[in-house]
C-alpha cells in the first residue's frame, strides 16, 4: 500500500497525540479543548482529527504556558517511535526514561499517525517496525527517502524479519540501519548516545564565536 506525503496542506496542522505532548496534556484533554473552541480542527476523510499549529500556540500564550521543545527547541535529540505492539512501545519508552538521554520522543501505533505529525516535528531519528497493518516501515521509509526534508532523517528499521524476507518486500534505502528483534537495548542506547554527540559537536562549531575588540 502507496501513500503520499502532502506539503502544504499539512505544513501547519498536528495529530491529536502530537497536540497532546505539545502542551503536556492528555488526549482527551485536547479532544475537550477543540469541542469548547479553544483549539481548532478538523476532520480528515479518513476520520484524523487534525489541529492548528497556531492555535496551540495562541493557547500556550492566552495561559502563560512554556513553550514545547518540540517546536523552539533544538537541543534535544527528536526521535518518532512507528511501532503496532504497545508492549514494545511501552518497552522503549521505559528504557528512553531510564537512560536519561536529551531526547523528546514521540511514539505512533500506526505510519498513518505518525505522517500527519512528521512535517512539523523535523525529527532526527525515526525508530520505525517494519510488519504492521495498513501502511507498514516499508512504505513509511520509502516515502519519507523521496520527500526532501527528511533527506538527513537517521531510521532505525525494527523488525523479526531475516535479510532475504526483507529483498523480498523490495529492500530498503541503503543508510538504514536493520535492528533485529528482539531489540538490542544497549545498541540503540550508543546509536542515540553517539547522534547526539555529533549534533553537540556540530553546535560548538556553529555557534557564533564573540567579536575581538579593538
């Protein structure tokens, strides 16, 4: 099964879960502030809800709320999880707690729910199963490797698939990385720990150095 990235038409709307992490909420939460107005959505035709960006924002400003690093900030590490088993999920966010890395993480039980947050989170790592329903990794990856803005995206295939089940489905873009399930934890905690060496590295020398006075 195909599906397409849009560009516009998603440019400033989020899911329902993402709204959620963005002020700290529960889902049910943002489901209460779109009926009484506070947030506004709409309805995609497959039945996504679908909420303005800006008014999360106006939100945040009307109740004196910190921004989410998820929009302003750039230096933790942003990882999206696409992953069907909750035990799995549930799994790596423990881990994700426990190590105590600066990561923002984001977790989707479905590609589906995850495309509608991915143009406006700008991650750096996807973490992403491979056999799921509807929409599957394979889709997901080949998709977000045609669409410009994820060129730099660092994905993480999850999956109980051998290397010949895997040709078999069509492949995988050549720089993604195969973690085989059961997952290796202490893998992925120095695949992580080493990306986010390098985004701090790449910051010192980005960062502008004090005129000399003279």
């Amino acid at each position: 099964m195909n599906f397409a990235l849009g560009s516009d038409s998603y440019e400033s709307f989020c899911g329902t879960s993402y709204a959620s992490k963005l002020l700290g909420v529960s889902i049910g939460t943002i489901q209460g502030l779109v009926e009484k107005n506070e947030l506004r959505a709409w309805k995609t035709s497959g039945g996504h809800r679908r909420i303005s960006l800006k008014s999360i924002q106006e939100y945040q400003q009307r109740h004196n709320l910190h921004p989410n690093s998820l929009i302003y900030g750039e230096e933790r590490l942003k990882v999206v999880v696409v992953e069907d088993d909750e035990t799995t999920r549930v799994m790596l966010q423990m881990n994700f707690d426990r190590w105590g890395l600066p990561l923002d993480v984001m977790m989707y039980a479905s590609a589906i729910e995850a495309m509608l947050d991915l143009p406006n989170m700008h991650p750096q790592v996807l973490l992403t199963d491979l056999a799921m329903p509807r929409v599957d990794g394979f889709d997901l990856v080949k998709t977000l490797s045609e669409h410009a803005n994820f060129r730099s995206l660092a994905v993480v295939a999850m999956t109980g698939l051998s290397a010949d089940q895997i040709k078999e489905r069509g492949g995988l873009p050549e720089n993604v990385q195969i973690l085989t399930k059961p997952i290796d934890l202490e893998w992925l905690r120095g695949y992580l720990g080493a990306l986010i060496s390098v985004r701090q590295i790449n910051q010192r020398f980005q960062t502008p150095k004090p005129a000399l006075e003279t």
